[in-house]
C-alpha cells in the first residue's frame, strides 16, 4: 500500500471555466454516440476527482502507453478530456490544430498533441470524430458541385477561383451532384491551381467535373468527403492523378486501400488515371481532338530525342517503392488494381526515373493529355446519361 | 552487307507481367519477371518448351538473372533485396536453390545488377550507393571478397550494371551518372574510370576474349572500349531509345542490343555497323542474349514489356 502522495499537480482551471476565442468551432448537430462519449468523459473526469477529494494518487491508463506519472502528461490528457467534453456539450468541433497553438507551451509539439487525441480515442472506445476533434482539413475543392451545411448555409464550390476548403463530412446535410461527371483527385496543390485558373472542371470535353486536391497524402477530412461523394452516387466516376514517383503511387494506395487510420476510398471507389509508364514511353497527343494545336508531337521519355530533364530515383524513392511493393503484395490478391500498382512499381526501379505531372503539361497541354485519359477511362465504365 | 534473322518462334505469355531478365546456359533460358516465379526454358527442343517453374523464388518479383559460362551455376536478385543462388543438376536436369548471398535487407538497391564469373565462382552485384560486392559462392557462407568504392562511402553514383571479364582480370561497372569504371581483381584497384556517355550506363559487357568492353544506356550508343588502354575506340550508332541491354556472340564478332522502343539491333564490331534490326514489338526489351552457338545457325532472343519471349536465328542465305 502506497503512501498517499501530496498533491503536486493540481489542476489550474475549475471543470467549464475554459476560455475559447470566438469563432474557432462550428456548431453540429447532436448524434446517436454524443451521450454515450459525454458519460464516458464524465466518468472518467468523475474518477480523477474523487482520486483528488480521497488524496489518492492521480493517474488515467491510455491505450498502448504504460501508466502515466508525468505530471505535464497527466495535464495534457485532462486538458483533451476537457475541451473535448465541453465541445460536446456545447454542439461544437475542435480542430487538432487549434488543441496545439492555443496550448504550446503544454503540448510542446503538434504531434504530441495529435497522438495523445488519437490514444484517448482508444481509451474511450470511440473514433477521434466522436471526441469532436478533427484534423484541420487542407483539401480543396473547386468544380460542379454545391454543399449545404447543416445550418443551411451553401458553399458553391464553382465559385472561387482557387476552390474552397473541404468542409468537414458532419458538418454536410446535403451534396448536389447532378451536374456531375467525374471527380479527379489531384496530387498536387500547384497543378490544381493551375486546373482551376484555366477552369479545367467546366471545359473539360468530358463534361462538367469536380476538381479536389489534399496536397500530398490524403488527409482523414479529404477522405472522409470523397467517402460521401461515392456514398450519394456509387458510380460517380472517381480518379486520381499523381506523379509517376513512388510517392505518387504510395499517395493512391493510400486514398484506395486506406492508410494506417483506415480510412479507405474501398475497393472500387476509386480509380488511378496516372502517371503510369506507359504515358512517358509512348508518344501521345495522336487520337485527340486538340491535338492540332500542338505545334510538337509528343516525345517519350526514352526517347534520344527527348530533350527534357530527366529526374531519377533517390535512395529514398527505392526505399520506398520497396515498401509500398510489400505493402501490395498479398498472395491470393486477383485485385487488377493492385496488380498494376505492383507492376509500375516495378517499371519504375527498371527505368530509374520519375515524372512529374507538370512534365505533360510541359510536352504539351494538361487539358489536351486530361481530355483523353479522363474520356477513355469514362468509356470503360457506366457513363450517366 | 547485312544479316538476315527470321523470327523462328515465340513463347507467348511466358511470364504472368513484364519480364526483366533473361540468362542462358547451352541447355536453357531463365527467365525472370515482375512476379515471383522464375521459368526455365528447354533450348535443346525447336519449341523451347518451358522445363521448369521455381514458385515463390523472389516476393516481390525479380529484376536481374545471370548463368555462369559453364551453365551450372545462376544468380538472381529480387526487388525485395534479396539475392539467391541456383545450382543446375546435371542428372536430373533440373535447377534448385543454392543458398543466398548476405546482403544488407535495409539498403533497398544494395544488390541491383548481377554478374557471375565464368565458372561461376564469383557473383559482382551493384549498389544504391555506386559500390561494387563481390562474393565467393564456393566458400561457406558465400564470403564478400570485395567491396570496390566508386566514390567517398555512401555516395557514388547508382550501380545499373556490372560483368566480370571471361579470364577473371576485371569487374565493369556502369553507373547512373554516365561514369563506368573498370576494376582489376587481380589488384582490388580502379584501373579505368572511362567516360564518354554522361547518361546513365544501363549495360556493360566484356567481350569472349576480355579484350574490349561494350557499353550502353540512355544516350541511345553503345561505346567501346579497349581494356589494355581503357581508351575510347568506336561508337555504334542508330538506337533511338535507350538501350537497356548488351550481349557478344561467341565468336566476338557481333553484339547484340535491345532498347525501350523495343528494337534489337545486331552489330558487326569490326565495321561499326548494325547489320540486322528486329522489333517484334513496340514495348520496352528488357533482355536480349545470344544462344549459345550449338548448330550452323546464330540465334538469339528477347523479352521484356510484352511478356513474350522472342526467338530468331540467322537466315543461311549460302
């Protein structure tokens, strides 16, 4: 029987006395698990009181995590459990992000803050949404499409030249998609800027389209609205462009298969468009209809005749691409998908280069290269009528 | 005057994906793809029927094969890093694993290109780092007897390429940075460091006698080279796309290439002319290998991006 210790860590702030700026949260509508997540804070909150009120010693077990005894920690979980509750009872969302600068001193690092989140989501039996906390999105969107929020309010994603902030999926009642053809899932913010200044998504000869970057691996917000988009129309057709890099392929895995969050786009949700070896080997442009404008024909990449800078793998590409095989490869797997994930893979060690997306638009035209592909891959699916 | 080669046969669907790699003994063709079973072919038969399936042999596929001169001894390294050893049984003729070379598994690219020594006593591979490995496969345990430096440690340009000389005198090497360098075993020292690609060198091959060097990549010439002087002695123009492999026929008189556009081209070297161009296909050859002279015909065959395995031999015009 330990000796009753002192109290050398008391807590700074009363329960509900916490400060917030206005402004930083939006207001969401009550669901199903809020009470259940309430009573379990309240209850474990509850406990550290009475450990308080009987002197006993302070602690809460975290998932994965042997016993706390540092004091900073211990306020940096009561200070989650805190504001998480309080933005429960008050029908509002944090960002992660907000957790952190409005704490520094306490957490140190973002990702001290993001990781203890994530283990007291655990601890609770709850995803990290449940706690009302989510990561600040940075997606974008720019295309055909409107959203309606749970408080009425509409974001017209045509509007803005350089698209809006994905808003967070519980904070959307309603997505109109029927002027909708296609999604592309761009990897980078540069060309999805570049997409939306030309105002790609609506002339586009593959009709009107919805242009979304996450800028550089997805994000749980970005996945979480592409999920509602496939949700509302299971055959919207949904592709993704990267660079032809190991980074590019591990980036779509990620949005197809999930990452280590599992936040999966699923099996058939959504589709590669690019880059893949065969749109550096071969020469291009031939069957399109614009492609007259091109004052050059297309040149491969293995090409002697290529003029262009070719950039080749890193230790870290190999290192990676070695991984990302691994990662795909399951034995069993008929996946095609995943089959031709492991193939360009491959192809890319043999050739030893890499390709940014920029490099087709450098060859010729983005929109040209983006019309064809985007209408073939429409052509081998269901088509809206 | 030019060379006449009939495409005699070719073995459709020979691997599940792409196939990177091609060795040949006098008897057979190892193939090797992007999946992880290797296949042996039967040269002795006009069909080339496939003689044996090695299941299993490289997890995440398989990038380079190479035989021994002799044909009883084969390497091949997988794109999980691992290199393994095949020792071919002469009474039952088949191939069966002989044990692994110790590589470093965290250095993805530390086993890249592989070359045995004529009787296969030696197996060099390339690394991530530009340094060439050479094991002793006869010794327990497959010691590392050399590790030859192409610059400050850690940081020499890729390895893409590498043979051994048939006398055993030299190791080459081609790097991604355009450079090859010529090692002399005997002294474990850099004799040559040749230059006169600048792109990366995706193919070198000493000639039956080791007394020249062929050289290749992405600059779409292959350069030869003398090995008494290491100099520069020709240039054999006409490629269009990178070339990806190199092999001399028995004789030393021609050499055989095969680039991305999916042409091979054969060579005479005393003319510094191309006397035959093939393409069975417009998709990357990753391999092309001469078959050991055993008729009155040459022949040769290549694979690559197609999947198929193409045969062609030498049109007797006399």
């Amino acid at each position: 029987m330990p000796q009753p210790t002192s109290l050398n860590h008391p807590i700074n702030q009363p329960l509900d006395t916490v400060a917030r700026s206005p402004g930083f949260t939006t207001p969401i509508p009550t669901t199903h698990t809020t009470a259940d997540v309430i009573t379990k804070i309240e209850t474990l909150l509850g406990r550290v009181l009475d450990d308080i009120a009987n002197k006993n010693e302070l602690c809460i077990d975290v998932v994965a995590e042997s016993r706390s005894s540092s004091a900073i920690k211990f306020a940096q979980i009561i200070l989650i459990l805190q504001l998480s509750h309080d933005a429960h009872v008050a029908n509002e969302i944090l960002t992660k992000r907000h957790i952190y600068y409005q704490h520094q001193e306490l957490f140190g690092t973002q990702r001290r803050a993001d990781d203890l989140v994530d283990r007291l989501a655990l601890t609770l039996g709850s995803s990290r949404d449940d706690l009302h906390i989510v990561a600040a999105s940075k997606g974008l969107v720019a295309g055909a499409l409107k959203v309606t929020l749970q408080d009425e309010s509409i974001v017209d994603a045509s509007v803005p030249e350089t698209g809006v902030i994905i808003p967070p999926a519980r904070t959307i009642q309603r997505l109109d998609t029927s002027t909708l053809r296609w999604v592309l899932v761009v990897e980078k913010d540069a060309v999805f800027r570049s997409l939306c200044s030309s105002r790609y998504w609506q002339t586009s000869l593959c009709g009107n389209g919805l242009l979304v970057t996450a800028k550089g691996y997805p994000d749980d917000l970005t996945c979480a609205f592409l999920r509602l988009l496939l949700d509302k129309d299971q055959r919207l057709p949904m592709m993704v462009l990267v660079d032809f890099d190991p980074d590019g392929v591990n980036i779509f895995r990620c949005y197809k298969y999930g990452s280590s969050r599992q936040n999966s786009l699923g099996a058939t949700g959504v589709h590669w468009l690019g880059i893949k070896s065969r749109h550096i080997l071969n020469l291009r442009g031939a069957a399109s209809p614009r492609s007259q404008q091109n004052a050059m024909p297309s040149t491969a990449i293995t090409s002697t005749n290529c003029a262009d800078p070719v950039a080749y793998l890193t230790f870290r590409d190999r290192r990676l691409a070695k991984g990302t095989l691994g990662r795909l490869d399951t034995p069993g797997d008929d996946d095609p998908q995943a089959f031709e994930l492991r193939k360009e893979l491959q192809v890319m060690l043999m050739l030893g280069t890499k390709a940014e997306i920029e490099w087709l638009d450098e060859a010729g035209n983005l929109a040209t290269w983006l019309d064809t592909e985007i209408a073939q891959f429409l052509h081998g699916n269901v088509v809206h009528p | 005057m030019s060379k006449q080669y009939l495409t005699t046969h070719t073995v459709d669907n020979a691997h599940t994906t792409d196939i990177f790699a091609l060795a040949t003994t006098s008897k057979a063709i190892l193939s090797a793809s992007g999946s992880s079973t290797l296949h042996i072919y039967d040269t002795t038969d006009p069909t080339f029927p496939l003689k044996q399936s090695i299941s299993n042999a490289h997890k995440l596929g398989c990038h380079h094969i190479c035989a021994s001169r002799n044909g009883r001894v084969a390497a091949s390294a997988g794109f999980g890093g691992e290199v393994k050893l095949w020792s071919y049984n002469q009474d039952s003729g088949e191939w069966s694993q002989d044990g692994e070379v110790s590589t470093s598994a965290t250095k993805p690219g530390e086993a890249w290109a592989l070359a045995l020594s004529e009787d296969g006593s030696y197996l060099a591979a390339t690394t991530n780092d530009g340094r060439i490995n050479v094991w002793d496969t006869t010794k327990e345990g497959k010691p590392k007897i050399q590790d030859y430096e192409t610059g400050t440690p850690g940081s020499g340009s890729f390895g893409m390429s590498v043979d051994l000389s048939m006398d055993g005198k030299f190791t080459a090497s081609g790097h991604q940075n355009g450079a090859i360098y010529i090692f002399n075993n005997d002294t474990g020292r850099i004799a040559f460091s040749l230059s006169g690609l600048a792109k990366p060198v995706r193919a070198v091959a000493f000639s039956p006698g080791s007394t020249r060097l062929a050289a290749a990549g992405d600059a779409g010439i292959i350069a030869i080279y003398d090995m008494k002087h290491g100099e520069h002695v020709s240039n054999l123009t006409g490629h269009a796309s990178w070339i990806t492999t190199l092999d001399w026929s028995d004789s030393g008189e021609y050499l055989l290439s095969g680039a991305m556009d999916g042409k091979a081209k054969v060579w005479s070297v005393e003319r510094s002319t191309c006397v035959a161009t093939h393409s069975e296909t417009d998709k990357a050859l990753w391999a092309a290998r001469w078959l050991p002279k055993t008729g009155r015909s040459e022949m040769f065959c290549t694979a690559g991006a197609n999947r198929s395995i193409s045969f062609y031999r030498e049109a007797t015009g006399n």
